[in-house]
C-alpha cells in the first residue's frame, strides 16, 4: 500500500476532487446534496417510526441520524468503490501508480459527506439538548476505526470487481438489506438477549454503530461487540492485503 509518498498524494488529491466536481456538478443545490440525503431519509424514517407507529425514545431522531450517517459512509465507499478500477481501466494502463489509491478516494470522497453529516448531527444533539460528556472523546477513535474498517472492505471489492461484473448489482441491494440488519431503525435491546450474538453475525456494522450512539447520545462507552468489528476488520485487511500482492498487473484485466 505504498500510496503516501508526494506524487501519489498528487494524485489522490487530483481523483478526489475531481470526482467532487463530478458528484454536485449537475446538481441544482449542489454539496448541499451531502446534508440533505441523510436528513430526508430521517425524516422519511422518524414520520414511519416515531409518529404513525408510535416507537422510538425522547431521542429517537438523534439516534437515527447517528445510524443512518454512519451507515451511508460505508454503503456509498463500497458500492462506488466496487467500480472505481473498472472505470478507470485507460487510466490504469497509462498512468503508473498503486491502484490502491483508486478505492482509497472514493472512500475520503464520501468520508467529507461524513463529517458534513456529523456536524448536523451536533446541530441535532444541540437542539435535543443532549449533555456532551468526557465519552465524546471517543467519536475521533471511532470514526478511524470505520475508516480503516471501510477502506479494507473497498479494496477488497474494487479488485473482486474486475473479475465479477456483477458485483455492483449485488452490493447495491445487500447494502440495502444490511440498512434493516443493522441497529438504525430499532435498538438492540427491542431484541431478546438470547439472538444478539447471531444478531451481530449478520449484522457486522452494528458493534459501531451502537458504539457511536453511546458515546455521543448515551454518555456511556463504546459496545463490547466493538472488539468483534476491529477483529473482523483485522481479517479483511488480510484478504485486501494479499488481494493486492497477487494480482499486480490487473491493468491487463480491465
């Protein structure tokens, strides 16, 4: 993963926001996109969730935009991540660099639209007067764990994408699934006890997200299931890692 030297900085920094044009050119309002996606899925969930079935705590919108931000950061990596090689395949072949860093920005290009998120999210918790506490001090420890448990993932797919075209089909409905798997719309404790280890089998962002509604809405610590997430981003730095070493010349695949 030799991307950090000063050229292939240039680089990434020329991919990232040149993609960052492409995303809000054509858009009417614009960056203003990367605010307003996340905050009217909310409100499509809180008039569902909160108001005609008559779920959800005081701070049920709080909670549902700290899920559904970091949700998105991880959907939208992988999703356009999984097409970043094929669609640059001329790119590849004429230019010399680690592809590597192909994945890397679409993953730094939606991590923008996660920080935007995050700061209507203190907008939110500032309004529903939640009480900051010393446990905020984990939200930066939090957002690297996502981060490097996002880029693995990206890796992974963006060279399993040139080998199975249909890959981005299939992720753009699993992320879609994993939206309802994942403890957004409901609590973990609206479970039985006894499911939550299969729960958190089938859920694998879930040990995350709990862990970003309890240090910023609940004062308390991260979820022990958190360890489960960092072991699991352990093993598919392995498959990226080794993914990578074996196939160095893809650029004849694309």
């Amino acid at each position: 993963m030799s991307f950090l030297t000063s050229s292939y900085k240039a680089i990434l920094k020329y991919l990232v926001w040149g993609e960052v044009k492409i995303k809000y050119k054509n858009r009417v309002l614009g960056a203003a996109w990367a605010v307003l996606d996340p905050l009217m899925l909310m409100l499509i969930y809180l008039v569902l969730i909160k108001f005609i079935f008559q779920r959800g705590g005081p701070n049920y919108a709080v909670e549902l935009l700290t899920g559904l931000i970091t949700y998105r950061w991880f959907s939208t990596s992988v999703v356009t991540a999984s097409r970043s090689l094929l669609s640059n395949g001329k790119l590849l072949q004429t230019v010399k660099f680690p592809y590597s860093v192909l994945p890397l920005s679409r993953v730094i290009i939606n991590g923008v639209d996660f920080l935007i998120g995050l700061v209507i999210l203190f907008v939110f918790i500032t309004f529903y007067q939640v009480s900051p506490t010393l446990q905020w001090a984990w939200l930066p420890v939090l957002i690297l764990i996502e981060f490097q448990f996002i880029l693995a993932c990206a890796l992974i797919v963006s060279i399993v994408g040139i080998y199975f075209r249909d890959l981005l089909n299939i992720l753009t409905f699993g992320v879609r699934i994993l939206l309802y798997l994942s403890p957004i719309l409901y609590g973990l404790d609206q479970l039985p006890e006894r499911f939550h280890t299969a729960y958190m089998a089938l859920s694998p962002l879930s040990g995350l997200i709990i862990s970003f509604k309890n240090v910023l809405i609940h004062g308390t610590w991260p979820s022990e299931y958190l360890f489960v997430f960092i072991a699991l981003s352990l093993v598919l730095w392995s498959i990226a890692i080794y993914l990578y070493k074996t196939r160095k010349n893809i650029s004849k695949d694309l």
